[in-house]
C-alpha cells in the first residue's frame, strides 16, 4: 500500500512510499480504507522530529485524522460493518492507504459530505469542541476570543459557538482570513498584522468586562495579552504554540482575575479519553453538518502523489481552512 513516509527527519524528506500491507485487526479494531486525510501542524512538527508520536506508532507515516470504509472488523466489533463508511482520529499512520484503528474512535460520516469533506472534520472540530466546551466550559451569554480564527480548531470553534448565539472575536495576522470569517458569523475581527496588541480592543469590544474564555491556538507573546482581555474567572484553554514555547505571566493579575489556565493536548491521551472527546463532540454537534449548520472548511486537496507540495504549501500559513491529501 501507499504511504505518506519522512525518510530523514529534516522537514523536507517527505514522500509517497510503497510499504507493507498492515497487520489484521485485533478485538475491538477495524481496519479502514482511507481515502482522505487532513494534514495538521503536529505533522510538519514530526517532520522535523520534534513531535514524535506515542509508543506503538511509526514516526515515518504521519496522520492524525482520516475518513475511509471499513474493510474489515475484529473480534468483538458489534457496532461497525465492512462498508461503512467512517471519520476519526488516531495517534499516527492515517495518511496511508489502510489503517488499522481503535473502533470507539470513530464516527460515522454524514450522507451529505464526501470523504474529502469528511477528513477535514475529526482533528480540528474534536480539538476545537474539548477545548471550548469541555474544558472551557463555554456557555450562552459569554463571550469567546479565538486567536488564529482562520485556522482549521479556530473555524470549528467559530462555527460551533455561533449555533449557540455566542458573541466571538477573532484574532488573525491576514485581514483577508478575517473578512472570511465574516461568512461564519464572526462578530468582531482583529488584525495581529503589526503584534499581538488587543487587549484594549477586546475592553472595547466587552464594555470593559473581558472575554470569557480565549481559545489559546498561538502562543508565545499573545499570552499575556490574553491574560489583559480576560473577564473575571475566565478561562485560557491553550492549544497551540506557533508564536513559541515561553511567555511572560503577570501573576498578579491571574490572581486578581481568578482565572483559569488549561493546557491541553489531544494525541498523547489515552484511548479512553479520546473516545470520550469524541463522544461528546458527535453527540452535542455530529448531526448539524447533515443539516448545514455547519460545515468543514476546505482550502485545497492535493492527490496524495503531491504531498510534498501540500506540506510546503500547508507551512507557508497561507491556508484557510483544511489541507487535505486524497489517496
């Protein structure tokens, strides 16, 4: 079979390989034809060998979320059939042709959406919807900062959080992204073009109260910013890191705040975590994509012969939306 392969960890090795055919499906796993996945920043990061992924997963076959049809079920699989056809997210190996998978990590695809609309659905709206929802604790009547709103975890959080009339304000370095995001019901857009300076615009925005909670997608020197535009007992839930690793924290002002600062991480989890994530996102939002009411965000699809060229074009931050390779 076909496989997306880094033969050297230097963020340019990047190739489609012939590999061996994957072992059955033991209890409990499926094996899946895949034929789309989405690409993820977590996967440029393993090709660089900065993110290797957990024990049992190869780190020369990325691929963090997929959409295919079942070939076949192992033992104990009651819920699934060869056929279906089926999303999900898993640790590694999904940009490859056939990928053997936990069972409780799956859900099954809308009849309205394609395999390519499919995969850009698991990793970004699962991600998005832990973040917000589970850990942010994000209801009615609050308002919601998403920093890097044209993102793929940035537009599901838009859209998710406008089905619940929540008011949103969105971050981005590209006034095009955010006249964009305007299609998705966002209320208020920033520009970061010249530094991540809103916390005055955000006092603005909130009559002084602040944002309930921020969905953390940057990092780095958009932190403490974050924590200036944060209301009273709001919540930082912290995701991504594209701006860096270190920060400065006016502990103090955390203090004075009474704020909440999550850090979070979807891949590491056990399966056990995971399945619940996933649970809770199809659950409270799966059907509304049958509906339209919201909709996976799409930049390009590139033939899986063409990932190089979809990996360059993913790390030059252009996208809107979703990258994803179609084998």
């Amino acid at each position: 079979m076909r496989a997306v392969y880094f033969s050297e960890f230097d963020g340019e090795s990047i190739e489609l390989r012939d590999i061996p055919e994957p072992r059955q499906p033991d209890p409990g796993e499926v094996l899946v034809r895949v034929h789309a996945a989405g690409l993820n920043r977590a996967d440029l990061m393993q090709a660089r060998g900065s993110y290797p992924p957990p024990t049992g997963y190869s780190a020369n076959i990325p691929g963090l979320e997929f959409a295919g049809e079942i070939v076949e079920v192992g033992a104990g699989v009651l819920d699934w059939q060869p056929g279906m056809r089926v999303m999900g997210i898993t640790s590694g190996e999904a940009q490859a042709e056939m990928l053997v998978i936990d069972a409780r990590l799956m859900m099954s695809i809308p009849e309205n959406l394609s395999f390519t609309e499919a995969a850009a659905i698991p990793e970004a709206f699962i991600t998005a919807h832990d973040a917000v929802f589970s850990q942010g604790k994000l209801a009615p009547g609050e308002t919601l900062l998403i920093n890097a709103v044209g993102s793929g975890v940035g537009l599901s959080a838009l859209q998710m959080a406008k089905t619940l009339n929540i008011t949103v304000v969105g971050t981005s370095r590209t006034a095009e992204k955010l006249d964009r995001c305007l299609a998705f019901g966002l209320d208020h857009a920033v520009e970061t073009s010249d530094g991540p300076f809103f916390a005055d615009k955000m006092k603005m925005i909130t009559s002084g109260r602040g944002v309930d909670v921020i969905l953390e997608l940057v990092g780095g020197n958009y932190f403490p910013e974050d924590l200036a535009s944060l209301a009273l007992k709001g919540r930082i839930v912290l995701v991504g890191l594209t701006a860096g690793r270190a920060s400065e924290i006016d502990l103090g002002l955390t203090l004075q705040k009474r704020a909440k600062i999550i850090g979070t991480v979807l891949r590491a989890r056990a399966v056990e975590e995971k399945e619940a994530a996933t649970r809770a996102f199809a659950d409270n939002f799966l059907g509304l994509f049958s509906t339209g009411e919201i909709t996976p965000v799409i930049d390009s699809a590139f033939a899986a012969e063409r990932v190089r060229e979809a990996y360059e074009y993913l790390a030059s931050n252009e996208s809107f939306g979703k990258v994803i390779l179609e084998f």
